[in-house]
C-alpha cells in the first residue's frame, strides 16, 4: 500500500511517526494531512532515506538542481556537487541532466544521495528520441512511459510531469500572446511534439497510466508548470492560470488514486503577486504542497539570480509555500559550478528559514534567539557555529582581525553592544 492508502486506513506508520517528531506535530495530524493530500513523504519504495514531509505545517523544504549537459558532462563534478548541496541542507535534489551518461549520472546519485532525489523523465526521454530518430518529435508516448518507469524502478522518489499542459492551454497561449511564451525546457518538449503531432499531451490524456507507475512505486508526482511565466510582464496572466486549474483536476484524480502529489509554481513573479499566486494554488488546488521555481521578482538579476529568488521565495514561504526550488548565480547564464551550488543553496534556506520564521512553525526562531544571545555576550565561537556558512564567517572576521579579540574590526572599541553592557553594569 501507498503512503495515501495507509494513512485513508488509519495506518501511522514508523515513517510518519519519525517526521511528525521532526515537525512538532502528532502523527495522527500528519497522517491525516497525507490522507487528504496537503502533505507528502517522498520516497520511492526502492530509495532508502531519512524521511522528510512537504506541506502544513511543516518547515518550508529547498531544492537543489544538478546536472550535466552536452556542453559539460564530468559525472565527478556532479558528485562533488551532490555533497555540497546536502552539507549545506538542501532536502532534496533534482537531476536535469541533457547530455552524457545521464542514466549513470542517476544511478549513482540515487545511490549516494541521503535526500530526495527528484527527476525530469520527458527530458531523458527526448534527448534518446532526438539521438535514436532526429526529433523530439518522433517520440512515441511509449518512449516517454518508458522513461517515467525506469526511473521510478531506480529509486527515483519524485518526478516533474507537466501533465497539465493541454492543447486547450497551447491555444490560450497563442490566443493571448506573451513576451516569453514557455521557458520550461519539459514544456518547450511537450509542445513542439503536439504541434507536429496535432495530438494532445501523453502525459494529459494517458494520465492514469502515469497514476498507475506512481501507485506501483509510491513515487511522488510534482505536476510540472509547463506554462510558468518566464519574465514578469507574463506573470499571473490567463496561460498560467489555464495550466492551474487542470492541475488542481489532475492532484484530485492523484489523491483519488492514492498517489502523492506535489504542485509546481512560477516562475518569474513581480513581489505584489507572489502572495496571490500561493493563494491561488492553495485554493484551486486544495491545498496541495506548492513547490515554487524561486520565484524571481525580477528579470534583470543575471548573476544574482538566486538573491532574486531568495527574495521572491520569502515571500511566497512566508504566505504559504512549502517547497522552494533553489536558484544558483549563474541561472539563465551557464551550468552552476560548486560554488554557485553552494551559494544557492544556502541563500535559499535563509529564505526557507524566515518564512518559517513568519508562520510561526514551532522551533523555527529559537536559533535566531540563540544567535542573538551569542552577539550580546560576544560570542565568536557561538556566532560562527550558529551561522550557515562557519568556514566563510571565521575566514572573512580573520582577514581583518580586530584589534581586541571581543569586538569586530568594523566597530572596534567602539563596540555597541559591549558599550552598552558596560554602562548598565555601573547603573
């Protein structure tokens, strides 16, 4: 049975028990949120990890992309990354990967991997397809099941399937006109093979047979937003939210089926509407675990991307958000190497962290107050241990050492906190 049909069955498992303790929830509370379909536990039968849960409340989770492509294919590098991202908490991983061994690449990252790993079939697939026969366009929806089967028999524990981009959609779009039509590279795929094909999405129309590979491994579908607006003038616009409302349709058929699922969001959103765009999900989708691409509040932040999307994914995890998918420097500019892995992922469970902060999930502040206490007593150690990042605060408070060892060299002797401890002590 199913994580779904276990818990529809009254059945806590020692899994849900391990991350309602994680969360500061019952495990009744939890098991009736997978029931319902507003929480998930994304794990393959044939992947074995810690358990982690996405949705109400519970800590707002990160997501780390690696990959290869054609331009760059060093499956070492991509391990290296793969440590990286977990050192630095990332809670789940995704694999993009467009050129080389992709199939090895996967193989051993769901193999050394302690997080989530994540895939995206139709790319796999559509790379075989243009290998095997010249075009994308040649693929059959066999190929692309296929795909979706070996990767969920391997381990994978969630899967992005864009299933709700339908001709109705494609139509909306050419109807309505857009700056950036679709940036979603599954997307960009799925659409040229329905025009050449002048035939519908697989993934939309032989929806329960995808139900049926995700019930036999328990794999998590995240519903892929095949028409998220790639710049802002895009944002919120009729496409979008055509794509939306059949997704809200598809999680009812998941949750139907007792599979778990996951929906994804934009995108580039201008800050005003991240909020509206959580509560539109929420409300379409019943309150699914919404897994938002950043989002970015705006387009002109080349190498500095994933401040652009820590903004934007404060804002949306603050609202309601459980997922955030992080963003490297060198988004929409080249493959991340492992600093930019790094530098993302870390930016990324700040802006998890404040909106955890601002929910108010249980525990979520108390290391910020153990932070603070540290700075009053100017604690170095403390503050070092206690931030994201230790090697770079006790590198970067070296190259300037102060002059007194309590104190930072930006202040000095002239320290506030120590100024002020000072004088209460004589009143």
């Amino acid at each position: 049975m199913t994580r779904i049909e276990l818990a529809k069955k009254g059945i806590i498992t020692e899994e849900v028990r391990l991350v309602a303790k994680d969360e500061g929830l019952t495990p009744e509370q939890l098991s009736e949120d997978i029931a319902s379909g507003v929480s998930v536990i994304p794990i393959n039968i044939n992947h074995k990890i810690k358990p982690i849960g996405i949705g109400r409340g519970m800590r707002t989770k990160i997501n780390a992309n690696i990959g290869t492509s054609k331009d760059k294919i060093s499956l070492d590098e991509e391990m290296e990354k793969l440590e990286v991202l977990v050192k630095y908490g990332a809670d789940a991983v995704m694999d993009l990967s467009t050129g080389g061994p992709i199939k090895e690449l996967r193989k051993m990252m769901i193999k050394k991997s302690p997080v989530a790993v994540g895939t995206v079939p139709i790319y796999e697939a559509a790379v075989r397809t243009a290998e095997q026969k010249g075009s994308i366009a040649k693929m059959t929806a066999d190929d692309l099941f296929k795909v979706i089967e070996e990767h969920a028999e391997e381990g994978v524990d969630f899967v992005t399937v864009h299933s709700g981009l339908t001709m109705k959609a494609v139509d909306r779009l050419k109807k309505e006109g857009r700056i950036l039509d679709i940036v979603s590279r599954g997307g960009s795929f799925l659409l040229e093979w329905m025009i050449y094909n002048e035939k519908d999405n697989p993934l939309y129309e032989q929806y329960d047979r995808l139900l049926e590979i995700a019930l036999k491994y328990d794999m998590t579908l995240s519903l892929g937003d095949g028409m998220r607006p790639g710049c802002l003038a895009d944002a919120t616009d009729r496409t979008q939210l055509e794509e939306l409302l059949t997704l809200g349709e598809l999680r009812d058929l998941a949750v139907e089926r007792n599979v778990q699922v996951i929906i994804e969001g934009p995108g580039h959103v201008p800050l005003n509407q991240v909020e509206l765009n959580v509560k539109l999900e929420k409300e379409i989708c019943k309150g699914a675990p919404f897994y938002v691409l950043g989002p970015l509040v705006t387009d002109i932040g080349m190498g500095y991307d994933h401040i652009t999307a820590a903004i934007g994914g404060a804002v949306a995890g603050a609202a309601g958000a459980d997922f955030l998918c992080y963003v490297t420097p060198s988004e929409h500019i080249r493959l991340p190497s492992i600093d930019d892995v790094k530098e993302g992922v870390i930016v990324s469970k700040l802006a998890a962290h404040a909106a955890d902060i601002a929910k108010g999930i249980k525990g979520a502040i108390d290391k910020d107050i153990k932070m603070a206490k540290c700075r009053k007593a100017l604690d170095w150690n403390g503050q070092i241990a206690l931030s994201l990042n230790p090697d770079k605060v006790k590198s970067w408070r070296a190259e300037v050492p102060p002059t007194e060892t309590e104190v930072c060299s930006m202040c000095g002797e002239f320290c506030a906190i120590r100024t002020v401890e000072r004088a209460l002590r004589k009143k």
